[in-house]
C-alpha cells in the first residue's frame, strides 16, 4: 500500500510537528492493526514557508498605496499555496516581501465578487490576464519597490 499527501505549514516548526505527527500515527496505526512490519516514511524536500518580512511590507505598502492609490493597495491574507519564492529570501539572508498585482478586467472582477465566484488562480489554463494593465502596473510596482528599496525618489 502506498499512501501519498501533501505537508503544508506557515513555519518550519510547525512542518515538523506535522510530519512527526503523521509519522507517529502511521506507525501507531500499524501496530494496532497487527501489520507485519513498521511502515516506511519517506518525506520529500518540501518548500519553507514564504514569509513576508513584516517591517519590509509595511515600507513597501505605504510607498505603494501612496504611489498607486490606497484603494489600489490591499494587504492580502495568510494562504496555503505551494510557492518557492520564499526559498529565495532564505537563501540571500535578506528580508523579502511577495508582491501580488491584480490582473482581473475590472467588469469580470466585479462580477466575480457579487456573485462569489472564483476566479482563474495564476497556474490555472484559464487564468487570461488583462494584459496591458497587468504588465504596466507590473513594471510600475517593480521599479517603484526598487526605487523606494535603493532610496531613489
């Protein structure tokens, strides 16, 4: 028998605790079900948690909401993605932020949001941005950030 499933956490404390967890409950199972042998556990290197540098996204946001609109600007929450990016911050030891731009038509966001609907998430073969907006806001957000991170007005 072979049973596979996916860990997520927001720490590596916490992806630890649930993988010792798991594997303390396979293996109680196992006894308790008389098995012949111990199941083999086996964990895949899996992606740390991406974490935004709390001080670095309130630096950006405020630049960002005071450049592009505070209406424009929204904080998002916590969410349970499989992303590497946060191996990045990891491995320059600096602070880091993931930035999210909105690529939406707004007539088709708005529409989403009365009735609830999700909407394409980036990886799906239905995700169809709204091309040029997304990629100027895109460029702005980016050369704004750098600016504001190398104290350029």
């Amino acid at each position: 028998m072979h049973l596979q499933i996916t860990v997520r956490s927001y720490s590596p404390q916490v992806r630890k605790q649930l993988l010792d967890g798991i594997a303390r409950i396979a293996k109680a199972e196992a006894a308790a079900a008389g098995a012949p042998r111990e199941p083999e556990i086996r964990t895949s290197e899996g992606a740390n948690a991406t974490f935004n540098d709390p001080a670095l996204t309130r630096r950006l946001g405020a630049m960002l909401a005071r450049e592009l609109g505070q209406d424009n600007v929204v904080e998002g929450k916590p969410e349970m993605v499989a992303e590497d990016f946060g191996e990045f911050g990891k491995a320059a030891g600096a602070p880091s932020v993931l930035l999210r731009v909105g690529a939406v038509e707004p007539k088709k966001y708005a529409a989403a949001r009365a009735s609830g609907a999700p909407l394409p998430s980036l990886h799906s073969a239905t995700f169809a941005p709204d091309r040029e907006p997304t990629i100027r806001t895109g460029a702005a957000v980016l050369a704004l950030s750098a600016l504001e991170l190398l104290g350029k007005r």
